[in-house]
C-alpha cells in the first residue's frame, strides 16, 4: 500500500466508496472487503426503474464520463436518469492492488479479477446500496463494454437497454496478445520488483514504455499520419507522446493496470454456456445497440459485427473518428455527437 | 563479431559475398569495406537488359525470395529473367554489427545506414559487378518496398518496372512509433549490454519480447480469430508463437534488427526533393505496380493508395490475404497465386 496522487478525488473528481463486502472471485481467492469507488448523477425514481449503470474501462475512472459523455443537452442527461458510474475492481479507485490494506491480497497478492467479479459485485451494490432491481441501461466502452455484455447475459432480466461500445463480449485471440505485450512492457522494468515495487514512480520506465505500446493500436495509423494531435495543441508526435501520453500511464499504478490487463483478455460471456457465444449472446433481452469505432485497431468493426449479429433485436451502429480506439476520450465532439446521437434513439427506444 | 548459425549458407542458402569497396552513408560515417550478400539465378543475356533486382526486408534474407517468389511457373521465371537478390546491409549476410570484423564498425559501433545507401551500394554492384546498366525490373517487399521507391526515385533512367509490394516509399509516422517500440523490447534487455553482448542468446529475452510485439500488427486480428496457424500445423496460438515466431527472432542477431529497424523507419524518398513526397514520386519513370496487402495492419492499403496516385502510370494492385503483412512469407499459394498474376502482367508490359 502506498499513497498515488493520481487515485485521489482532488485528481478524479468525487467518488464515493461503497463496501460490498465479502466477493467471492470466479477464479478462486477472495477479495475479504470489497469497495467500489461510485459516483452518481440525477436522482433516483421513486419506482426504481430509471437507472443507468456506466462502467469504466482500462486504465479509466469516472472522470472522462463526467467531463464528456454525461450532462444536460448529452443523451446521458442526469435530468432524466439516475446514472451510476461504478469503477472497476482493480482500477486504483475501487478496491485495488495499491490502496488495500488487507496484507492478503496487497501488492503482487491481489488475486485474478474477472470481468464477471465487477458485474456481480455491481449488481450487489446497485440492488444493496440502492434498492435498484432493473437497469434501464447499462452504457460502457472498451473493458467497459466487456462488463456491458456480461451483465446482458448473466443478468439477462435486469438489463433493458445495453450500448458495448468498442468493445467486444468475449476477449479476441489478439486481445490476449496484446494485454500479454502490454503487461510485459510493464513487469520487465527492474524497477517492478515482481510487482513489490515501493511506488509507481520506481516504474517509471515501465509505465512509459507501455504507454509507447498503445501508441501503435491506442490510436489508428491515420490518426499519426494525419497528424491529429496538432489539434489537440501539440507541435510533433514526439512531444504528444512524452508530455501527454507517458506521463498520463506514468502516473498509474502498476498492478492496477497488470491486474485490468488479466481481466481485458480473459472476458468471455460463453463462460455461461459452455463456450457457446452463440447462445451466450442469445440470451440477451435487452435492446442492445453495439457501438464499434470504425477505425480501432484492436476491437475492428467487423470483430463487433459479428457478435451483434447473434444478438436478438440488435442494432450495429457504427461510430467514425479518425482516433481509433482513443475515440472514447472525445477529442472532438464529432465523436459525441455520434455516441449521442446513438444513445439518445437506444434509450427513447 | 561471433558467430551466428542464422547466418549460414546451410540455413539461409548459397550466396556470394561481393565487395564493392568503401561506401560513404547518407547519414555521415563510412563503411570502409562493404560486402553485399547476392544470389543469382538466371542468365544475364548479352544486352544485359534482362535483369531483375530482388530486395529484402526486415529480418529477410534471399532466402523466402528462392523458396516461394522465383522458379519456373512464377512470374520471377529464370529462364527469362537474369534474378539478382541482394541481402540489405546489415541483415546479418551482407556487412552487418555481427560479422564485420573490422573494429571502428563492429557491434554496438555500427553506423546509421539508411535505404538510400543500400541503394547506392546495389547500383554500384550491379554495375560494377555485372555490367548492369538498367533494371528490367526491382521488386521487393516491405522494407524491400521502400528500395524499391528509393532505386525508381533515385535513378529513373535506370528502372523500367517495379513492384514494391506491401510498403510504402516515405515511412509513415506510425512505422516510426512501431520500430521504436519494436527496438525497445531487445534493448530493455539487460543482456543487451548497450549492444556489446557477446551472442543473440545472451538477449534471448529480448529477441523473444521482440517476436511478441510483431504478433500484434505482423499478422492481422483476423488470422488469429480465425485460427489460420491451425493450417500451418500449430494447436495453440501460443505454441505458434513459442514455437515458431519467437525461436524464429530469437535466432537472429540484435543489433542486426536494431540497424534494419533504424532504416526502415527512417526511409523517404522525399529527401531527394527538399521533402515533397509528390514531386520525389513525380520522377518515377518506371512503370509501377504498387502491390499492398488488404489486411496489412501498418502499411494499410490506403497508405499505398495514396502514394500510388502520385506516380505518373502507375497501378494499384491490392493483393487478399489474412495474414496481412506476413502474407509475404507465401503461408499458403492463394496469396503467391496474385503475385504472379500482378508481376507476370508488369513483366510483360
């Protein structure tokens, strides 16, 4: 345990943090008092029924929700809904390699989280904590939309409306690949210590060279070639990588991003039906519109296509930016206007 | 220097090593006696006006070129065809940090060699050597591609046909960010030693890291969701890639990548024009096939496409395979199937 600036309300904005208690995890171990950091929009109805669960994605808080994707005049409008953000296990905020106090599972002995962990302690909190037995719609990207199919499937009478966006319901081949590359940048640094390391800041240089990974499928070829970061004010790659990019990965913590790497390529819905996507998926009440971003690199349209296609009732809405993957951040608003655009029709549906 | 069996007639196959003296480098320094490894194949015919320049890419030697691309039925038929493969300097056959004995070059000292210097080192060659004037035709791929620009940019007059196939002549800044990274995984290795190890097998971690990085945009996110190394005679993706793809780089020698990634992320056929990637293709005299492959994931065929319509007479030949850029390596005849129809009708043209 020790303390990271980074995971701090002063630097994510409020959250709350709500124990679950004891959580049972798919692949053994146990996490003795888990605690998921929440924060909350809108207010709740007095039937209960408009609650829309956000969750985040790798390396992701609540912030870039609350800066880009939630407020009036957004399709997530907070005037309307109740809109929970529930951060991921392991994700610095929730309960997390670096901020537990708990010697059995601090550090390197935090135990393999799943994807189906987050959604089941998610539907604890939201039906303990809130009273919350149906969600009007759960809205994520990334390892974010992971959790958005995992609830449509394991939950199947709880989840109204689902928007997976860039993101897939079961972890692709080259996802294991690339979280495999992504953790290795990490754990060769010295400085990892097998993951005892005193501070993120001894990982320096991990940190970095990971963050130097995502710059080849975070962000599409045409993004480089184009040379969109000059719009967001930076005069050549080089600086946009070592003044934004490394410095914003620098600052996380290491097993944090090792332990969401695990869950990313290890999601995988079919675990309900004996690997069976097909039917899997095709348990899927809810009305569900899959949002792919035509240029990602690692979660390609056609990746996305193929899954909605086995989806009851299901939309493929396919979301343009130059960005890749990275669109999520909302670089510019010609992203949110699609993703509201796509939101809005999904819940007035 | 040591000895490295990569780098052997019994595995890469016969070759000649061919002085052509002292090369001065675009970038300063100097190779004081530089070697070219050439296989030939075919007869030069009296007019000498029958020759084909074969080029090589990253980690390649002439060897995949004898195996899949040259024979009678293939297009590159040497019973028309003088054939000329020339190794790249620094690719572990020609003059390379390995196996130059000569002290101000060896290892870690190796100069920055740039693809406008083997360029310049296979024309004298050609000329010297063999008494060719003028090209019938250069074909290469991948950092074969970008010498194959750089020779119809460089000497017009000198190129009737080429066939740069999946590159590109300007290294985008993607290719940038991709040889860094890939540079990375075998420098982070303690073995490394600032390139003064003392065999590829003390930076066997590296090496191995570095085959790890080319799963992620070597091969496309389609070929491993579709298994296609069941058909090469794998079980498992990971036994592919332990198996085949890392002892494969494993085997090679460090500094040997290191010099070809330098060069290949550094080409431009620009440099000839005060940086006007138009007015440097404007030149081309040659008539042009320009060959990408539709599921490279670095050099996407759009980036081809654009270059392409800057060359005057020029086609765009667009070749399908799953493998995307490690197509080139012929895992199955549909892909060479298109390339001899493509180069069969540039030959003949």
């Amino acid at each position: 345990m020790y303390h990271n600036d980074f995971y701090t309300p002063e630097t994510q904005g409020a959250y709350e943090l709500i124990s679950i208690g004891e959580l049972q995890l798919e692949n053994g171990g146990v996490i003795p008092e888990c605690e998921l950091a929440v924060t909350t929009l809108g207010t709740l109805n007095e039937a209960r029924d408009n609650a829309i669960l956000i969750t985040t994605w790798f390396s992701g808080t609540h912030q870039t929700w609350l800066q880009h994707y939630i407020g009036p005049g957004h399709a997530l409008d907070p005037g309307k809904y109740f809109i929970v953000i529930i951060n991921q296990i392991g994700n610095g905020l929730s309960t997390s390699p670096h901020n537990t106090s708990d010697p059995a599972i601090t550090g390197s002995k935090f135990p393999r989280v799943s994807i189906g962990d987050d959604v089941v302690a998610q539907e604890r909190l939201l039906r303990e904590h809130f009273g919350i037995q149906q969600l009007y719609a759960v809205v994520g990207g990334s390892m974010g939309a992971e959790q958005t199919y995992e609830w449509a499937v394991r939950f199947p009478e709880k989840v109204q409306r689902a928007a997976p966006i860039a993101g897939t319901a079961q972890a692709t081949p080259h996802d294991q690949l690339f979280t495999r590359v992504l953790a290795e940048a990490i754990t060769v640094d010295p400085g990892y210590a097998d993951g005892e390391y005193t501070s993120n800041e001894a990982v320096s240089e991990g940190l970095r060279r990971h963050a130097r990974v995502w710059t080849l499928l975070g962000l599409s070829t045409e993004f480089w070639k184009q040379e969109y970061w000059r719009s967001l004010g930076f005069e050549s790659k080089e600086q946009f990588i070592s003044e934004f990019f490394e410095p914003l990965f620098a600052a996380m913590d290491p097993n944090a991003l090792l332990t969401m790497a695990w869950k990313w390529g290890n999601g995988d819905v079919a675990r309900h039906t004996d690997g069976d996507l097909a039917a899997a998926l095709g348990r899927i009440k809810a009305k569900v519109f899959v949002m792919p971003i035509n240029e990602d690199m690692f979660f390609p349209v056609r990746d996305c296509a193929a899954e909605q296609a086995l989806i009851p009732g299901s939309e493929l809405r396919v979301i343009e930016h130059i960005a890749g993957h990275f669109g999520l951040f909302n670089f510019d608003e010609s992203y949110m206007q699609q993703v509201d655009q796509h939101l809005g029709e999904l819940l007035a549906s």
